[in-house]
C-alpha cells in the first residue's frame, strides 16, 4: 500500500507499524541495507521517510526493541 503524497506524513500507528516491521526484517538476518530496502518498497516510503521513522522508533523506544 503507497501514500498518495509524501507531503502527507504518516499516523503514529502507521509509523510504528513501519518500524515494527523494519526491526523484524533485521531479526530474520537481513542486512540493515536490506532490510530499509523491503520494507521502503512494502510500505511505500522513501528512504529519507524510512530513516526518520527508525530514529523516531529508537529515540521512543517502540516495540519489538
């Protein structure tokens, strides 16, 4: 599922969605490059979006951390 405008941002929900996913993506062994790359492409975010959820999961410690 894509976002119609990247000017739009994400729900928190939608966010820690996306990072949930991301975190279980590296717990099966992918590769952090990897791993931003399936879930860029499942979610439909680009990477600077995608890098700006992981440091907002990290900074807020959301789960699975």
């Amino acid at each position: 599922m894509r976002q119609n405008d990247n000017s739009e941002p994400f729900s928190k929900s939608r966010r820690k969605e996306i990072f949930r996913a991301l975190v279980n993506a590296q717990d099966r062994q992918a590769s952090v490059l990897q791993s931003r790359a399936i879930i860029a492409k499942r979610f439909g975010v680009d990477n600077r979006q995608l890098e700006r959820i992981e440091q907002e999961g990290i900074d807020n410690d959301w789960p699975p951390l």
